[in-house]
C-alpha cells in the first residue's frame, strides 16, 4: 500500500461518512455543515485524480457558493430561534428498493469488470493552460451556450426570489 | 464464475491498489446515497443536496475516465459544464424555495401540493 492508496481511502472516508450524515440526519444544519466535508473530500478525489483546476474549482464555487446559497435558504425559510429546523422522511421503503435495485445493478456491473477496469493511467501534465484553450478552441459554442444560461439563470433567480411589489398601470 | 473464497482472496488483493474501479465504487456509493436523499427527504433544500450529491457523483467519474483512458482532458471539460449547471439550478431553485416559502410558509414537498392558493 503506497501513499497514493492511503491518500485516496482517508478522501473517500471522508465522502462517503459526511454524505451519511446528509442524507440521514435530523438536523438540517448538521446536513448542510457535512455536505461542506464531502465537497472537500470530492475535491480531495480530484487531486488524486490529477484535475488540479476542476478541485480548486470545486471549492470555489461549491464551497464558496452553493453552500453559502443553501445556508441562507435554510436560513431564510426555517425559524431558527424556535430551533425548529428538524426534518423528517417520507417514502422510506420504495427509496430503499430503489436505491437497492440502484445499487444491485451497479454492483453487479462492478462484479463482472472489475478485474480488466483500467489499471493503467495516463500522468497528465497542469491542466489549467490545456483546459483554457480546449474552452476557447473545441468547445467554443458550449462555452458561449454555458455562458448565456448563467445570465439568464442569474436574471431568472434575480426575478423569482424577489417579493411580488405592485406595478404601476 | 469463480468461488467465493478465491473471489475474496482476490477482492482483498486487489483492494489496497487503487485503480480507476475504486472511484467508481466511490462514485456509486455517492450516486445512491443522494438518490435516496432525493426520494426520502422531506425539505426541499435537503432534496437540493441529494442533487448535489448525485452531480457530485457524476462529476467523479467523468474525471476518473478522464485519467485512466485515453480521453484525456475531454472528460474534465465535461465536468467544467457540470459544475456551471449545477451552480445554476442551485440559484434558480433556492429562488423557488424562497417563493414557495412566502405562499406556503413551509417548504415541505409533501404539502406544496397546490398549484394555485
């Protein structure tokens, strides 16, 4: 066991214990405090993976804005000086027969490849220079289409989250 | 069809190296824990976390075959327009959330059932 694999089972720990805690606490602040530890782990895998710009992308925007953007929706739609902000479940025996028929199959697949699945990688060089001119060569058109969906996303939020105000005839 | 015991010798071998078939289990440990988030969660923003956690999922395996195929970087171009689109649909649906918080006063899914007060 090399460095590389020890490295990778702590971020997996990390992930997949954190994303427990999401889906089955109680508390809503708990869930959204652990998806902060597994977004660090993901960002963990992709180091590991060598997508250095895609994990500092990851905190950055992950991180940095939609978590910051669910806290202030928990915040916002919950009263939190009656410490009301528990949670309870629904459907709980048709998702877990969904998620074991999920899981059956992916393990099954996993059953059947997993002695032949790649066992040789490829060492890429910094990804950052390489990245910007496939953006700017390759996938132009999905750039400018991506581009155009954040400002109409931006306006679109803009103009939903805002309190309904009579408008002048 | 190889027998269990051997299978497990050899499942114990190969465990300590990693290779592109630990992130995927990775990857679909995730995927399954976030789908039955989706399924089972009552508040809408933790429904939102679900579909966090399953583009997450996602995400680690386009760049998983990004490095351990021959594709290269196209697979982490993939996941660049994965994280753009979920950055969005979080914006647009805390913006719902919000909404339907001022109609309803709760933001429960199983009790927003009406489209019209």
């Amino acid at each position: 066991m090399q460095l590389f694999d020890l490295v990778f089972y702590v971020f997996a720990v990390i992930t997949i214990v954190s994303a427990f805690i999401v889906v089955f606490s109680k508390n809503i602040i708990y869930s959204a405090f652990s998806l902060l530890f597994t977004f660090f782990g993901v960002a963990g895998l992709y180091v590991l993976l060598q997508a250095d710009f895609l994990a500092v992308t990851q905190i950055l925007i992950y991180v940095g804005g939609i978590l910051v953007l669910m806290l202030f929706g928990v915040m916002l739609t919950n009263k939190v000086i009656n410490v009301d902000i528990k949670t309870g479940t629904i459907q709980t025996i048709p998702a877990l027969i969904l998620v074991a028929i999920v899981a059956g199959t992916l393990a099954g697949l996993f059953y059947s490849t997993w002695r032949t699945a790649g066992s040789s990688m490829i060492t890429l060089p910094p990804t950052t220079t390489s990245l910007g001119e496939m953006l700017m060569t390759g996938y132009l058109l999905p750039f400018e289409v991506a581009s155009i969906i954040l400002l109409v996303a931006l306006i679109g939020a803009a103009m939903t989250a805002r309190r309904n105000r009579k408008v002048a005839p | 069809m190889s027998s269990l015991p051997t299978f497990w010798n050899e499942f114990t071998a190969w465990l300590p190296h990693v290779q592109l078939a630990h992130f995927l289990i990775v990857s679909a440990i995730l995927f399954a824990l976030g789908l039955y988030g989706i399924v089972t969660r009552k508040n809408a923003i933790l429904v939102l976390m679900g579909v966090e956690l399953v583009l997450n999922a996602a995400n680690i395996n386009l760049i998983a075959f990004s490095r351990y195929s021959t594709l290269r970087l196209d697979g982490q171009v993939a996941a660049i327009f994965v994280i753009i689109l979920a950055a969005c649909e979080a914006a647009i649906a805390l913006a719902i959330v919000l909404n339907i918080y001022h109609r309803f006063r709760t933001i429960n899914v199983d009790e927003v059932s009406n489209l019209k007060e």
